[in-house]
C-alpha cells in the first residue's frame, strides 16, 4: 500500500459519556452537557500505530481536525485534499474528502467514527463504483458495523498490514429510537474491508433466554450496595426482576430498592455513586465488548469508582463469543480489566471468560 486517506468525524462519540447515545443532530446539547471531543485522540491513536509502521506512506487527508491535525501529531506530512466549508462539520464534508481522496486513487480509506460515518464513506464508494476499500477507527457511540478495527491502534496495524479484502456489512442505527430504548438496525451496504483477525463483528440482536440469571441475580442484590446497570436486554431482565423500569439502552443506578438516576450521564452516575458499588454490565453479541460499545457513561472515573464489576451473559451467547473486550479509552483501565474473568450465565452458574 503506498497510498492512504484519512478522515475524521471530529464529533463522533461525543454524545455517549453525557448519556445521548449519539451526535446525530444533539452536538451542541452534548457540549452544552460538558461532553468533549473523543474522535480526535482515537484518530491520532491509530495514525501512530500506523506510522510506526508505515512512516512513508502517502496521507491524503482533510484539514484541520478532519485528518490533518491527527496525521501531524503522528508524524506524517499529509497532504491536504479536501477543506470543510464551515466551522461545523457534518456528513457532507465527510462525504466530499472521500471524493477526494478517490480522486488521489488512494489504496484505502481509513476513517474515524460510528455507524453514521461508516455510512457516508459507504455511500460515496457505492456512487462512485469505486473498489477501494474502507477501514474504520471506532469513535462513535454506535458502532454495530463489522468494518472497525476492535480498537483505534487494531485499525492502525490492520492499515499497515494487509494484503487482501473481503465484503463485510455496514449496518446504521436509527438513534431516535434508539434513545427511546429500541434497536433498529438497517443494513446499508456491504463494502470492501481489509482482512484481519482484530476487525469486529456486526452487532447480533437476538436474546437469549436469560430469566434463570436475573432472578438468581435480583435474589441475592445486597442491601446498602449501590448498582450501576448498563444497557441491553440481560441486564433490562436483572433490573425488572427487581422491580425496576430499565432504560433499555441508557444506564440505571440502583440502591435499597430506589431508582437514583435513569438513562444517566457519566456525571449523574458520579453524583449518586456510594460505596460500596457494583457496575452489571452484559457484553455485546456477536462483538463482545464490555465496555466501550454503547456504554460510555460508564467511564473510566465510573470504574475506577466501583468495589465489582460483575458481567452477565447467556452461555448462548458466550458460546458465539469466545472473548471479552475492553475499549474505556484509558489504557490503564483497559489493562487493569483484562485477564481472565467469571461470568454469571445462570441462577447458580459461572463461566471463566477472558478479556483481551
């Protein structure tokens, strides 16, 4: 490979850790909350892992924090192709800077973001009939697709290293729906992606049958513990057993049987967080991640916080997953995490995992 283009979606992921579950059309309410750009560091992430091993390679990018910034950071000299308009980016430029870099006749695109950008960069691939594959660093809070990297330096290494492709799904959610607790996923394309063992699968949405778990679970919460419930349908069940209305998708704090914040922020959890603290969590079919994927409110502050992390799953769907994932956007927290971990899977059943 001789050739790359690199493109940011500076906003991606800003809505997850102040409990937007998305930026589509919420980025100034997700400033006006205190939330931070996320995508920038990730993309500086995985252009160093790149660079590490491709220093000579041809960057094409956009300006700014589109691509430009990062690529600098990570040592490169890019080449600028495409200027966004306004001080706003949205999916257009994202859409124009891939045009571009086809122009360039670039050997990849490698971009940063969620579903939504995974999307764009799709779009223009499809429009244009172009072959050139696609690549994506995670930084979104939905990223269902099965073209990222498991994380921002897995992209940069998958960047530098492979020799051949194969058609994977770009799938996108609906996030109005989503912050109303459904999942709707849509498939809206299937595109070229680098072949590699760390590249993600797509989402799997079907549940398993875990009522036997959550009443085991609910039987034995512990009074004067504060809970942190993350999203999805295992842990929904924990929380109905105990008589709680689950965000389905949001994250629920719980203690002596009083709901202390719903669908909460990184900072609501911080507001209401006693000691002692346990974080429920379920890992993401069909990935496997247990933090990173659709639960940045709770953060590495979250963690850092809690005496347990206990994770819950049917052996169904372990049995799909073989490993746990990590992606806090702390590499310490990260580290500290991984290892070999008990799984609750029923009443009276547990499962050694581990986290790599």
């Amino acid at each position: 490979m001789d050739r790359i283009g690199v493109v940011v979606n500076p906003i991606a992921g800003m809505g997850g850790r102040v409990g937007l579950k998305g930026t589509d059309g919420k980025v100034e309410e997700a400033r006006r909350l205190g939330a931070e750009p996320r995508a920038p560091g990730r993309a500086t992430e995985a252009l160093e892992a790149l660079f590490d091993r491709e220093p000579d390679l041809e960057v094409y990018t956009a300006a700014g924090e589109m691509g430009e910034e990062e690529a600098r950071e990570a040592g490169y000299d890019p080449e600028v192709v495409y200027d966004p308009d306004g001080e706003e980016t949205n999916a257009a430029d994202t859409k124009g800077a891939v045009r571009a870099f086809l122009e360039c006749d670039v050997d990849l695109v490698l971009f940063v973001g969620g579903d939504g950008t995974a999307v764009n960069v799709a779009e223009v691939l499809e429009e244009e009939e172009a072959e050139t594959p696609m690549l994506g660093v995670p930084a979104g809070v939905k990223v269902y697709s099965s073209v990222f990297g498991v994380t921002p330096a897995d992209a940069g290494r998958i960047a530098a290293v492979w020799d051949r492709v194969e058609n994977r799904e770009v799938n996108d959610i609906d996030e109005e729906a989503y912050r109303e607790g459904e999942v709707r996923a849509e498939l809206r394309a299937v595109v070229p992606v680098p072949v590699a063992e760390d590249l993600q699968s797509s989402k799997q949405l079907a549940r398993g049958n875990v009522d036997s778990l959550a009443n085991g679970f609910a039987r034995e919460a512990e009074s004067g513990t504060t809970y942190v419930f993350g999203p999805g349908s295992t842990v929904g069940a924990i929380e109905e057993a105990l008589g709680i209305d689950p965000s389905p998708l949001g994250v629920d704090v719980w203690r002596d049987g009083e709901v202390l914040a719903r669908d909460a922020s990184e900072e609501e959890i911080l507001a209401v967080l006693e000691e002692p603290a346990v974080i429920v969590v379920s890992p993401i079919g069909g990935q496997g991640f247990v933090f990173g994927r659709g639960n940045h409110q709770i953060s590495p502050a979250v963690i850092d916080r809690a005496d347990e992390i206990e994770i819950v799953a049917s052996e169904e769907k372990l049995d799909g997953l073989g490993t746990l994932r990590v992606d806090t956007d702390d590499e310490e927290v990260d580290e500290s995490l991984r290892g070999w971990v008990q799984v609750r899977t029923g009443r009276f059943t547990r499962r050694l995992t581990k986290i790599v």
